[in-house]
C-alpha cells in the first residue's frame, strides 16, 4: 500500500503535532503540518498532499477564504478538502449530509479512528474521480 500525504493546516500546534503523529503511527500517512494559513499554498505546491485537513477558524485566514485560494490554484484545486472544526458536535458531523462548502467536516477534538475512517473514505472516493471538485457545479 502507497504511503498517502496528509497535509493538516491549523493554527493550533498542539493539535497538529497530535494528528501527525496519530496519522503516522498508522504507518499509512506521510503529514505535513502548517500551523500558518498564509503559507498554506507554498507548502501544498512542495509538498503535493493526497488531501488536505483544513480548519475551518484561523486568524488572518478562515477555512473558507483559503479553500477558495486551493481551488483557484492550478496544481492544488482538485486535491480533497476535509474541514476540522470545533464548531458542531461529533454526531453531526458524523452525518452524511454534514458538509462545508461541499466539504466533509469532522468536528473536534478528533477521534483518531473516525478521522482515519473519514480520509479513507474521501480518499477512496477521490481514486474513482467521485471526489474531484466536490461541491462546484460546473
């Protein structure tokens, strides 16, 4: 099985460093933590993720504003998006109809499974080209 590149951009440290290491413990993931939401797309053209983790609440850049900068980028825009938040409860985001901006949300603090069983899916999704500009109507 391919090692998956995970890119994780939150600006809180503590957190990141927990879902790198959780990720890569599984020996599944290769994470790439960006704590900076203004550096987020130099570190996403070099880093060239398999998804993206995106939260949803950061200072000078909101989840939304950025994920509109990753699909206007011609190397970045159809790389899957899965918003973090802390904002909603586990069991609603667990809900299939749970999404933002056409995105799934996993809510905070993460379950390390359901947050493996979650990439997995969009993952999945993604090889069969299910996934590709999830949300946009062309």
């Amino acid at each position: 099985m391919t090692t998956k590149r995970i890119m994780i951009i939150d600006d809180e440290i503590g957190f990141t460093n927990l879902v790198k290491l959780n990720l890569e413990r599984t020996g599944r993931f290769e994470v790439c933590e960006v704590n900076n939401p203004l550096g987020a797309l130099v570190a996403g053209r070099a880093f060239n993720p398999h998804l993206i983790l995106l939260d949803v609440m950061m200072p000078d850049k909101d989840g939304g504003e950025l994920l509109a900068e990753l699909e206007a980028d011609a190397q970045l825009k159809t790389i899957p998006v899965l918003f973090l938040t802390a904002s909603t409860t586990g069991q609603l985001a667990r809900a299939e109809q749970t999404a933002l901006h056409g995105r799934p949300v996993i809510a905070k603090p993460v379950d390390p499974k359901e947050l493996t069983r979650r990439i997995d899916d969009v993952l999945g999704r993604s090889i069969f080209g299910l996934h590709l500009n999830w949300g946009k109507k062309d």
